[in-house]
C-alpha cells in the first residue's frame, strides 16, 4: 500500500468515524428522551438505546440461519433506532421529522461504510496471499 492509499483509508475511516460519533450521540439523546416520555425510569432511559443501536452486524462467518438471524435483528434495531428518533420530533412537519430520524440513518451508513471498507480490504489481503502462494 503506498503512502497516497494508506492516507485516503485513514481520511475517509476518520471521517466515517466522526460521522458516526455525532449521529451516535444524537440518536442515543433522541432515543433516551423517548424512553422518558415512555415511561422509563432514569436508569432504563439512559440504557434503552444501547440495546437499540447496539445491534450492529456480524460480518464473521456464519450459518446461513445464523446470519438471516443477525439481519433480521440488525433491521429490526435500525427501524426501533429510527421510529424511536422520530416519535421524539417536536412537532410532525417534514423539518423536525427529517432532523429527528437523520442521526440513526447517518449511524446506519458510517458504519455500512467501514464495514464494506474493512470486507473489501480483507478480500483484497486474502487475494493477495493466494497470488503469493500460486507464485511459490
């Protein structure tokens, strides 16, 4: 990898991580004030958006059950995660709406991001030591 690569990974890792650090942070506040207004005590708040936004996916190998298993709750955590920002929205005009449910769609897609980077460069590695091998 030559410095020119090696420093656009680091810049676009870096600016998928920040991206998720902000929608993180305020899908975790929209979510917080919903399990509020939904009745949660002060502890359950601060912890219900944790199981939300937590199910993040597995890209090991796995069965094939396995995995419709890890999709389905990735999708159902993503549809919680965003119903949960929106229902905090202060009024239901298309502004609040988009602002409120922004942050876990954001989330979604920095972390898609790295981890398309992260498959891409171990098919890339992978590759490369069979060719190594092939060649020996």
């Amino acid at each position: 990898m030559n410095e020119n690569s090696t420093w656009d990974l680091w810049s676009r890792r870096l600016g998928a991580f920040a991206v998720a650090v902000v929608a993180a942070y305020a899908s975790y506040q929209h979510q917080r004030a919903f399990a509020l207004a939904g009745g949660a005590d002060l502890t359950a708040a601060r912890l219900w958006p944790l199981s939300v936004d937590g199910l993040l996916r597995d890209r090991r190998q796995t069965t094939i059950r396995a995995r419709y298993a890890l999709r389905a709750a990735f999708a159902a955590g993503i549809i919680v995660s965003l119903a949960a920002n929106i229902a905090t929205a202060p009024s239901m005009a298309w502004a609040p709406i988009l602002v409120a449910g922004w942050p876990p769609v954001a989330l979604l897609l920095a972390v898609e991001l790295v981890g398309q980077e992260t498959q891409a460069r171990d098919h890339a590695d992978q590759a490369e030591r069979d060719s190594s091998e092939t060649n020996t």
